[in-house]
C-alpha cells in the first residue's frame, strides 16, 4: 500500500522557505522538506525537478539536525528515521525503521524536464515518457528490483542532465506507476519484513551532465565496482580454465538425446529392417526378430508392420518405432542365447555377456544392447558409436565439420545421456562445454512421480516434500513454478542438491552445468519455522549453492536470468539479452492462431522451441525495437558474464525479427542461442556458419572485455554504436537506408567492425 492513496504529490518549494533543509555545493542544490519528504534539486544553470514529490499524513518531524552538506530526523508516528548526505555530485538517502511495516520513498512525478526513462528490464530499455505504449506498459505491472529489474538502479533523462537512482537494498521493493491527468508517476515502497530485526533502506542519487544515455548503467557500475564485488571474467577464467571456452562460442541446447534414433536405420534399410523383424517373427524357431516381437507393445508392433510395407516411411512413424526399441535396449533381459544363435557379436560384447547382467551400469547395458541390435542386422543399422540425434557424438562431428570449433550446448534433461556418457567425453576433446539443465526451483508430490503433473527436477522424498516448502506468513506454502507443487526452499533443499549434482558428474562428465531460475530473482521471505529466511538470506543460500556446483567440480555455470546480485558466481545468464515473451498470451497457446509457438513435442525437437513462428507486433516494439533498446546490462557486466537469449525467444523462433535479432547480438557481442539436431542444424547450417563466422573471430577478442561506449548515431536512433575495451568499435544500421560517417560505410539492415588501432573493418549482413 502506498502511503498516500489520494495524492502522491506536492509541488517544488521555493529553496530556503520555513520547514526545508537546504543542502548545497557546487555540484547542485537539494531542497529538502522533512515533514513531506520531499526532495528538490536545482543543478546549476539548469531547470529544477523534483527528485520525490511530497506526501500527506506523515506525521511531525523530530531531532532535526542539518548542516550545509548533510542531516537527519525522525518520523515517529512512521517508525522512521532518515539521514542524507550530500558529497559532489551524490545524495546518500538512508531511511531505517524500528518496526516492521513498509514506508514509500521516493515519490517520482515524470513530467518536464525529464523527457525519458532509462529501464533495466532485462537487457535495458529507453522510455520516451510521451510514448503511450510504453507508459501502459509501465502502469501495466507491479515492479521489483530483483526479478523485473535485474539491476536496482534506474536513470531520467532531462533535457540539460540526468539523474540515478541506486536502491542500495534489493531486496522487499515494489515500484508502482499510475497515469493520470497528463501526468506519469512511480512510486517506489521497501517493506520492512517481519523475518528481520533490523530494517533499513536507501538510495545513492547522482547527478551527471552527461547525456549519454547509458550514463545511468556507468554510475551503476561504479558503485559495483566501488562496492568490492564486481568479479571479472579474467578472474572467473583462473578459477575455472574452461570459461575461456565460451569466447567465441555460440549457444545451442541439443534435442534427441536417447540412445537410438531414426537416423540411426539407414536411410534405405527401414522398409528392409522392418520387413526383416516382420519375417523373422512368424516362425516358431528363436531369432532376434522374434524375440523383439515378444518384447515390444502391440501398437509399436503394427508401426513395425506399417513400415515394411512402404518405401518411404514418415518421420513420426519411424521416430515411435525408435522408441519403443530404446526401451528395449535398456532392459536387463534383452538378451537371450537362442534368439541370437548364429549371430556373430565382437569380443567386446562377448565380454559383457559374460558378466552378470544386474552388475552393468546403465551406459554398459545400453551398449551391450545397442552392439547385440547392429550384430544382427549391420546392413541397417548404424553402428552403435555412431546412434542418437542432437545429443550424439555424429552432431558434434557435423558441428565441427561446419567449421564451428566453439560451442556451449546444453541438454534439457540428463535422463537420456546418462546412457551414452561418451558424448560428453567427445564433447570435451573437441573444445566444445556440454552440459544439463537442473533446477531445485519447486518440489512436487512422489506419488507424481512419472506422471504429467511432475517432472525430474521437481522430484525428491516424502520427507522433503512436507518439509521444504517456502511458506507464507499464514503458513500457506507457496505454490511452485505453474502452481505445481511448492516453491522449495533452497536452506532445506541443499543436502539434495550435492547428492543430486554430484550423482550426475559421476555419471556423466559434464563441463557446463545450467541452474534454472537460480539467477532469475525470484526470492522469498519464509516464514516456515523449519527454515525461515529472509529474502536476502534466500538469495544467499542459491548463489552459495551455485558457487559450490562450481568450486567441486570445475564447471561453467549459467542459470536463467542474470539479476545482479548472481553476477559474481555465474559464468553464462540465458534470457538477460531476451526474456521470456508473450507469457500467458492466448494467441501464442492457440494452435489455430498464427502466432500459435507450438507445444513441448515431440521430445527430439519440441515445436515449442523449434517451430519458426511471426511475433505480435506489439512484442517486437517492446523486446526487438532497437530505438528502445539499450545495453544497459553489457555497459555494466559484459566482462563478468555472457549474456544471450532465453530458451523460449531463440535467435531464430520469431520469423520476423530475425535480422534485427543478429544485427543486435553483433553490436551488443551476445551469443546466439539455437536449438539444435541433426534436421534443425541441415534446416539452419547455413544461416548459423554465416552468423559464427564474424561472430567468433571479434567476441574471441572482446567477448570479456568491458564495453566502454555506446551512442545513437541518427536521431531516429536507428544507427549505433558500441565499443569494447576503447580496441574494437561495431556499428549496426537497423535502418533501411546506408549510412556512412567518419570514413565508416553501414549499408542498410547491417554491422561493421572496425579496429581503432588498424583500422581494419568487415562487414556482417545477416540477409535472411
């Protein structure tokens, strides 16, 4: 609740009138009314703005005591007490409480002379202040400096200066816009949560001549730097040596990890294969035909059928067979003697049938199975080191084999992988980080274990499952991610999360490993009495959970997001550069819709991920118009962790906005993100060689260096220009006409690279 529901605001005093507090030097004035915590500033030879409105109702002031540069009073009837100090060109507010409850401050009216707002909603955005679209946008939602801006800082634009608001708390924060009466208005609130014994918020406000607009972002990244925990890439890499890998390096997360696909039946050998299974059957005598009969269910029996009477079989058809015979090929009793008399096996299986089946791990029992498939019928099948899709050794060499020599490629689950391990392995020679997505976001029932109401990451025991749950302060647990289940709190989850993660590196010897929802800033106060937290206590135990994935095994970490708080641990934050879009839209859940973005099938390419689909109109102006687009996150981390897309919004999903989608990667030197396998990557190969090829070479020079400019070179803002270590400079036209300046030529709809010590240029247009 805002303090004041009525009227926010009151207007500017004259500086120096009864009851104000007038702090000066000869960087700007401030006017200070205590009783109505209104702050107004009067930077020299400049128009005056309100840095806070004024409010009602809040109560007498006590204990004044004020000098030129600073002072402090009271508030008793709100429990507060408030301290500013001026010091240059920055205010120091430092507002505390003695009891729980909330307090609203400041009070922002976004009128003249502040014409625009600099926005850190994901990778930053610039709000003209007389843009309808975006003040709906703004009033639109509830606003938090954790989840929503992933950095607790935002700018104004005025017409001579700007000014930045740095929340020095992030915690417990809520901004508010309203519209009304011609006028746009934010509030921000901190409540002072029960779960704490002490309570205390501020801001540092500073003023800067500068018109850049990113200017807001550098001031931020001072006071991180001032801070003390700001931990560069260089030192990220000494930690661990593998980050070096992700310079250069796209991103793509391979689909088709089980262990046989139907790439792995020749291309014409399924009709013969099936025929020959068909054949085998019908006779009462063993064969391996008869014995997969007697193994596989009835309607994956008649798929068998189906494909020995055609010639060219369909995907589908030919994927539900794979399948069904992965199963197979994991149980124990695959094998028997009589079926495969006569069938001559290599040593290496006749050793693995010499032991006893229940002492085999997953991946020998697999390749035991996989080896005693291709025995019996070699003129069809694959050989076994060469099975699977997306996540098998034959990808990584059609990745190589393009020219792509870095790569980070995730998979969405370690289910499948575990039985081939090897790819990992190969992953790793060929320089390439591999890796799986986890999470310990939500905890779900058992007994759902298996069923459409609960997936892998979500499951645990009964023990944790009645005791983990984040709880609310009415004792109600939070409900988990799509209201399944509970949010899991990460105090109670973590003796699972070592047993979980260090089970899967023993399985697999994965280089990269992904923590969902981690970095994403959603935390929460518990009021559980097993594990009670506050929301800072939250954030620290999942960043300490990260930073131990990292220090035991020696592996690159992303997480989804990237708020700040995260930035010292994670290597990679998927979604920074673009987020999750249309959440909750209809029309992208319509299958009858053109925006329809498909569903989260089939499992080796969910359509969801992979069906290219046009994007509202709307959403193109709010995430890929790059008149409102700025690096606000590069200017700040671009040399302490890579940013790229999140999964949902990949580099080539939305049809039509795939050009400005590279033009942006290449200015901002964020990665593309794809997925990928074996179809996927024939259907994209050359789009994405062509893409690595000026991608790679200038982000393996700058891809940890800090981007040190950023500026609009046309007023429509359709022309920019970023620069990186003050070495390498990239100019992006997103116009439809040339440009050229300073000796520099940007034909329409593309980048130039230019060396500032050279002068060496190249071009990239991404043509679609």
């Amino acid at each position: 609740m805002l303090v004041v529901a009525a009227s926010w605001l009151c207007r500017p005093a004259i500086a120096g009138a009864t009851g104000e507090v007038l702090l000066h030097n000869e960087a700007w004035t401030i006017a200070i009314r205590p009783a109505s915590m209104q702050f107004t500033t009067q930077p020299p030879g400049a128009a005056t703005m309100l840095l806070s409105a004024g409010q009602a109702d809040l109560g007498a002031v006590h204990d004044l005591h004020e000098s030129t540069d600073r002072a402090r009073w009271s508030l008793a009837e709100r429990h507060v007490s408030v301290h500013v100090a001026l010091t240059g060109s920055e205010l120091a507010v430092d507002i505390r409480s003695d009891k729980a409850g909330e307090f609203t401050w400041p009070v922002m009216e976004l009128g003249p002379p502040v014409t625009a707002l600099v926005w850190p909603y994901w990778e930053g955005r610039y709000v003209p202040l007389d843009d309808e679209r975006w003040r709906s946008f703004l009033t639109g939602d509830e606003w938090n400096t954790l989840d929503k801006l992933c950095m607790p800082f935002w700018g104004l634009q005025c017409s001579e200066y700007s000014v930045t608001y740095i929340a020095t708390n992030r915690f417990n924060n809520v901004i508010r816009f309203r519209f009304e009466d011609g006028n746009l208005q934010a509030a921000f609130t901190h409540t002072f949560p029960k779960s704490r014994n002490q309570w205390a918020y501020g801001f540092v406000i500073r003023l800067n001549k500068s018109m850049s607009p990113v200017e807001p972002a550098r001031e931020f990244r001072r006071w991180v730097l001032a801070s003390g925990k700001f931990v560069p890439m260089s030192t990220k890499a000494r930690q661990v040596p593998k980050v070096a890998w992700l310079l250069g390096a796209p991103h793509a997360y391979l689909w088709g990890d089980a262990l046989l696909s139907h790439h792995d039946i020749k291309p014409r050998g399924w009709q013969g294969f099936c025929r020959t299974l068909v054949e085998q059957a019908e006779p009462d005598a063993p064969s391996v035909g008869r014995r997969i009969h007697e193994l596989m269910n009835a309607e994956s029996w008649k798929q068998v059928e189906k494909i020995s009477a055609l010639e060219w079989p369909d995907r589908y058809v030919k994927s539900e067979v794979c399948t069904e015979l992965c199963r197979l090929l994991e149980r124990r009793d695959f094998y028997d003697a009589p079926s495969w008399q006569g069938v001559s096996v290599p040593d290496d299986v006749r050793r693995l049938l010499a032991r006893d089946r229940d002492e085999l791990s997953t991946e020998q029992l697999c390749r035991l199975n996989g080896s005693l498939l291709r025995a019996a019928y070699p003129k069809a099948v694959l050989p076994v080191g060469d099975w699977g899709n997306g996540a098998s050794v034959k990808m990584l060499r059609r990745l190589k084999q393009a020219g792509l020599e870095r790569m980070r490629l995730c998979l969405a689950g370690w289910e499948g992988v575990e039985k081939h391990p090897e790819v990992a392995r190969a992953a790793n020679e060929m320089g390439y980080l591999f890796g799986t997505y986890d999470s310990f976001h939500s905890i779900h029932d058992p007994k759902l274990k298996g069923t459409d109401a609960s997936w892998s990451t979500a499951q645990f025991d009964q023990k944790l499952y009645e005791t983990g749950g984040i709880e609310r302060e009415d004792g109600e647990k939070r409900g988990g991610f799509k209201q399944l289940g509970h949010l899991l709190s990460p105090h109670a989850a973590r003796p699972y999360v070592e047993a979980r993660v260090r089970n899967n590196m023993r399985n697999v010897p994965y280089n990269y490993y992904f923590i969902d929802c981690d970095a994403y800033g959603q935390v929460f106060d518990d009021y559980s009495p097993l594990h009670p937290s506050t929301q800072e206590q939250d954030a620290a135990a999942r960043l300490d959970r990260v930073a131990w994935i990292r220090d035991a095994f020696g592996v690159v970490i992303g997480s989804e997001g990237g708020c700040s708080y995260f930035a010292p641990v994670i290597h990679v934050a998927e979604g920074m550069f673009t987020p999750v879009i249309g959440w909750g839209d209809s029309d992208m859940k319509n299958r009858d819709s053109e925006y329809y973005i498909g569903g989260y099938y089939p499992p080796d390419g969910p359509r969801n991920f992979v069906q290219p689909v046009p994007l509202k109109e709307e959403y193109v102006y709010l995430h890929y118009d790059p008149r409102f687009r700025l690096p606000l996150n590069e200017i700040v981390f671009h040399d302490s962790f890579v940013s790229t897309h999140h999964w949902g919004s990949s580099s080539v999903k939305f049809t039509n906005v795939r050009e400005t989608v590279a033009l942006t990667e290449m200015l901002y030197q964020c990665p593309p993100l794809y997925h990928l396998n074996l179809d996927e990557f024939e259907t994209h190969r050359d789009r994405i060689v062509k893409h690595y090829e000026f991608f790679s070479p200038v982000h393996r020079e700058v891809g940890f260096a800090p981007m040190t400019g950023f500026a609009w070179l046309t007023a429509d803002r359709l022309v920019q220009r970023t620069t990186f270590d003050d070495r390498i400079e990239l100019t992006a036209n997103f116009s439809m006409k040339d440009f050229e300046r300073d000796g520099i030529s940007v034909p329409a709809r593309s980048v130039v690279a230019r060396w500032l010590d050279s002068g060496k240029t190249r071009l990239f247009r991404p043509g679609d």
